[in-house]
C-alpha cells in the first residue's frame, strides 16, 4: 500500500496523514491507513447530506439490486477479506471465515427486507374529526447515518450499519475502528464496485450513487464533531458503554442506536447436562481471547455440582487450543494490544487481592493472556461487575434458581443471558425474571443470527440492531391524511 487514502463518497482520496496498521499477533506490518482532514470529513457529510434525496427515492428492486451485488462479490473474496481480518484483528482464522460468511448473510437479508418498507392504512373514524377520513403512513429513511465500529468484529458489525442503510437508501459516513480499518476499506472497495454495476445498468447518477459510503477514520474529536453534526440525524454506534453513552449525550435530538457492553452471564440449571452446557460455554468465555460482547464471563452453578462443575471447567480451559490466529484450529489467540491485555491481568489480580481464586490460566506475556478459569469473584471486584473484554471466566455457585435470576440481574448490563434446562417451567421462569435482551435456551451467550432483534437493556444500549429491526431504527413513519376521503 504505497500511499495511504481515505474513502469519500466511494473514491479513494490521498490523505495528508497515515497510521500503520500492525498485525496483534506478531507486530508485522498489516498496511497503512489514511487519516481523514477536517476538509475531507466536510466533503463526505455535505455529499450524504446533497445526495440523501436522490438515494432514498430510488425504487426498492434498485436497492435490493444494489445489496445483492455487493453480498455477491463479498462471497467471491472470501478468503482475501477472512485473512486480511484475521491479520489485523487477530481474530483465528476459522471465525474470520465465518464472519464474512455472516456478513454475505446480512448483506443478503438486507435485500430482502429492502422490498418490505411497508406502511399500513389507518381509519381514522373513531374520532368525530375523522369521520369518512383514511390515514396511511410508510416508512421513509430518517437521513445520512454515521457509523461508529469496533475492533472486534471489522467486517460484520459495519455490514450491519451498511446494509440496513443501503435497504432504505440512507447513505453512510462510517468511522471504523483504528485497530482494524483495512477490513472496512476492502468492503469499500466492494460496495463501489456494485454501485458502478447498478449505476451502469439503471444509467443512474454515478455521483450520487457513490455518495452511499465514505469510509473517513479521523481522531476522537473530529468524531465527535460528527456525531454533534445535524446533517447526520443518524447515530449507530457500536462499542464500549462508556463511550456510547457519551456520543448520545452529544446528539440529544438525533436517532441513536446504541450496541454496547456486556456481561452474559449462564445459568446451569438442577436438571441440565452438565457437560453439553460446558462444551458450549467454554469456547463462548474463551474464543477470540474474549473479546466479544456477549462472551460468557459468569456461570452459575448449582451448590451441589459447583465443584464438579469447577473441575470440568479448569479440564476444558486447559485444552483450548491457544495461539496463532493464522492456525485452523486456534480457538483463543492474542488480545488486540497490550494495554488491553495488561487491564486484564490488572483485574484478575485486583480480584485475587480481594479473596478471589485463579485455578487455571491467567499468565500474560505481552497482549496474550492464557484462558483463566476464577471463583470467588464478587460485587465490587471489576472482573465481577464489568466487562471483562478478555479470556476470563468466573464460575459461581447458587441455591435457589431465584437466587440466580437475581445474581445475573445484579449487574449493569444486560445484553443476552443463557439457561440450560430440560424443564419448560424453568425456562418460562427465566425469561421472566432475566431483565436481558435475550434469553438464549441451551446455547451459550454468544448465541447470533443476523436477522434477530439484537440488543440490550440497562448500559448494554439502545434501540436493536438485526437487519429488519435496525430498519426500523433508521425510518422514520410519515403519515398522509385524507379528509373525507371516504365519504359516501
């Protein structure tokens, strides 16, 4: 990469100033990325803003058109994206298959929703005022979004603000993640070569077709000047509750979605198979080194198998494959930098200080740290009451199933929760009492699929993504009234 760009309505543009962008695992130059001016992040929110009319209006089997192309040639380059995903996030090689594999799926499930914007009449009769009147409202986009993505997964979360923008014809400013920019200009590159396919073969505005995406990595400040900028009405943010938090409190009359933090908790109930649910749990508390936000970071166990339970754990830890991300069969590689994996070890011996146990794992070596299996870990102990973001798991014991509905609720996130059980009424139970996002039967934490409503309560967001449901997010319902239209 001998010059560093950044992307602006879908063209490259020569930036002034660069970042190198270095492989976790061995420090190996991935590539480098330009970082955006103030005159180049102007140029791409006054295009959104220009172009938004003209996107917005075109006809659905155009955008439809549009999002099939760009999930097609997703698919063809498979492999190229995995690999340079698995580079520059360190994400094993065998989740980066998979993450393009999801992300060709929400770009697909994208398609499909974009010809099912329907609206719905409305009588308007129950009201004096009303009578022989009809109303009918649709859903039109709300504006430009801008996009914030993390680091952890570069290809799928920005397919997820992408597509359902795309399927509503809302053009995006997207400011991925510093760690792991090279994934979301490869899709860049993708999208554009599918804008000019359709532009050519509807003989649409090339200009205003490619003002669909700029690609603009920029310092906090100027993101946070997007995010304050009203020609954006659209905030979708993914990452850390802290700061999500703070960009909805700079954007007080915008929509904003927020994806945040997590502290998925698993209850393993009297009745379940123990072993089925710590074959599943183990690798969601431990794959990718745990930086996933619904990773499994407490498991709650029955008092009278807690120490059997402890066993297994520390058995099944021990025996996740560990190492370099570009190996098929690694599970849990590096975390995506030193600091973060120096917080982690921080934590882990703030919890040891406080009456807290390690029984397996937890030794550090740069930013890799071996996946650690800790009881003891209690409210007041950030590796209790945070998300951990690391390859950490503690292990808990319960009396009561009541008792364990309160203990995963005694935290401030709330974004999915697990419960392994035969028994229906335990189940009905747990989706009554866990304040969650979702309530996931017999599979782990990390339990997704791309079309379900996805999301949390408490500080772990708001609003839902999943591509019909963050549709939703991003329209807004304009209604038509027809006085008398009925009328005999």
């Amino acid at each position: 990469m001998s010059e560093a760009h950044v992307i602006v309505a879908c063209e490259p543009v020569t930036a002034h100033t660069s970042s190198d962008v270095r492989a976790p695992w061995n420090g190996a130059l991935v590539g480098r990325v330009g970082l955006a001016d103030d005159t180049q992040l102007e140029r791409a929110v006054a295009l959104a803003a220009r172009h938004f009319a003209y996107l917005s209006q075109r006809p659905a089997y155009v955008r439809r058109e549009l999002l099939l192309a760009i999930a097609q040639r997703l698919d063809a380059r498979r492999d190229a994206i995995a690999d340079t995903l698995s580079r520059e996030s360190a994400k094993p090689i065998t989740l980066a298959r998979a993450e393009v594999q999801r992300a060709v799926i929400t770009f697909t499930l994208s398609a499909e929703e974009s010809t099912r914007l329907d609206g719905e009449l409305l009588r308007l009769d129950h009201a004096p005022a009303g009578a022989h009147s009809l109303g009918a409202y649709a859903k039109v986009a709300a504006g430009p979004v801008l996009a914030i993505t993390p680091f952890n997964f570069p290809l799928n979360l920005v397919a997820h603000k992408l597509g359902p923008a795309f399927a509503v014809g809302a053009p995006v400013v997207l400011k991925p993640a510093p760690q792991t920019p090279l994934t979301a200009f490869a899709l860049a590159a993708v999208v554009r070569e599918a804008v000019d396919e359709i532009t050519a073969r509807h003989a649409l505005d090339g200009d205003a077709m490619r003002a669909i995406l700029s690609v603009v990595p920029c310092a906090v400040t100027q993101a946070e000047a997007l995010v304050r900028d009203p020609r954006l009405p659209v905030l979708s943010f993914t990452g850390s509750a802290a700061v999500g938090w703070h960009l909805r409190a700079l954007a007080p009359k915008k929509r904003v979605v927020l994806e945040l933090g997590g502290n998925a908790a698993a209850v393993i109930a009297p009745d379940a198979d123990l072993d089925r649910a710590l074959d599943g749990l183990l690798p969601a508390a431990f794959g990718y080194a745990g930086q996933v936000c619904i990773k499994t970071q407490r498991i709650y166990v029955p008092r009278a198998r807690f120490t059997e339970a402890l066993a297994r754990c520390v058995e099944r830890a021990e025996k996740i494959p560990f190492g370099d991300p570009a190996e098929a069969s690694t599970v849990c590689g590096p975390l995506i930098d030193t600091r973060a994996a120096e917080r982690v070890r921080a934590w882990i011996d703030e919890a040891v200080a406080a009456g807290a146990t390690v029984h397996t794992g937890g030794a550090r070596e740069d930013n890799r740290i071996t996946p650690c299996v800790v009881t003891g870990a209690a409210p007041g102990m950030k590796l209790h009451d945070e998300e951990i973001f690391g390859p950490v798991l503690t292990l808990h014991p319960y009396d009561t199933l009541d008792e364990a509905w309160s203990a995963v609720n005694a935290s401030r996130y709330g974004l999915q929760a697990s419960v392994y059980t035969r028994d229906l009424a335990t189940v009905s139970a747990a989706f009554r009492a866990l304040a969650v996002g979702a309530v996931v039967v017999n599979e782990p934490t990390t339990f997704r699929v791309d079309g379900m409503p996805y999301g949390g309560v408490k500080d772990s967001g708001a609003g839902r993504e999943g591509v019909r449901y963050a549709i939703d997010e991003l329209c807004e319902r304009r209604l038509l009234v027809l006085k008398n239209f009925l009328a005999p």
